[in-house]
C-alpha cells in the first residue's frame, strides 16, 4: 500500500482551528486541506483489507436494520485502519498534537447511503478520499458537503449524519 504521499496543506493552520474551535462547539468545514499525491481508490480498499485482519462493521439505523437483499447499499465501518499506510502517517502526525487520538475508521459506501443521525462521545475529525459525503446536522438546520480532499472536525455531542449519493470513502480520527 505505498506510494501514498499525503500531507495537510497550511497543517498547522488546520490543527490550532480545531484546537480553537473544540471548546466552542463550532464545526469547521476544511476545503481541499489534503495533498493527495496518488488516490485511494476501491483497488486500494481491498489491498487494505488483506494487508491486516481488520474488525468491520455494517452501520445502519437500529430502529430499521439493515436490509439484507440490498447489503451493497450500507455504510461499512473498517476499525483501526490507522496501523496502515495511507493513514499510518495522517494518524502519527494528529497523535503527535492532540493530548489522546482514537484509532482511525474508514466509511465506505458502495452506492448511495443514509447514515443514522447521532452522536459522538468525543471530538471527530474527517477526511474524505474518494467521492463526496454531505454531513447533515439536524438541531442546527444545517449540511456541508465534503469532497475529496477536504475534511471536517465536528465537536463531541452535535448531532448528525453523513449522507452519500454515490460511493464514498472517509476516513475519522477521535479526538479527546
């Protein structure tokens, strides 16, 4: 899996805007934040799942389920992908400038997909990398598209849901 050369663009600017913002319970929208040198891709995600014995989840809405004729059409929560490049050196980089960093997750949509409106017990910070996810915060009449590239911080406790009408793939970093 290397070859991947990302790096934040204006990083330090990026990381004393969460720092300023984590406090206040203000989200912050980053636009085209990420030097993406090569793409992750869909060739790339099935690299990754062989490369480690990774834990991974279907996300949907309790209330509902999931709808097992249509699998395809979930959220897939792949935990701790921080252990592999291309998030190894994203995921060294925010440990070494935060008190405590959670494990990152990658969300991966295969098509267009409605995620449960909720609420995180810490701080996450989200970089999308492939296709674009609409963040949708429902007490605040709200939604920010998120494309490739670009990345979002949103505080601990502000509801929400993240949206896609086409495959996705964003990768999330608890921040304590």
């Amino acid at each position: 899996l290397g070859g991947y050369l990302w790096m934040f663009k204006q990083k330090e600017k990026v990381i004393s805007s969460i720092q300023k913002h984590k406090d206040k319970k203000e989200i912050v929208i980053f636009k085209d934040i990420l030097d993406i040198k090569k793409e992750f891709n869909f060739e790339d995600l099935i690299r990754l799942i062989h490369s480690e014995d990774y834990v991974s989840t279907i996300k949907h809405r309790k209330e509902v389920g999931y709808n097992q004729k249509n699998v395809l059409g979930n959220v897939f929560q792949i935990k701790g992908v921080h252990v592999s490049e291309p998030f190894f050196t994203i995921h060294k980089f925010l440990n070494e400038k935060f008190k405590k960093i959670d494990r990152a997750d990658l969300f991966v949509s295969f098509k267009r997909s409605f995620g449960a409106i909720h609420m995180d017990e810490e701080s996450v910070f989200i970089l999308s990398f492939y296709g674009e996810t609409i963040y949708t915060f429902p007490d605040l009449n709200r939604s920010f598209p998120i494309g490739k590239g670009d990345g979002i911080f949103i505080p601990q406790g502000i509801r929400h849901s993240a949206n896609s009408i086409a495959a996705r793939m964003a990768c999330s970093w608890g921040i304590y």
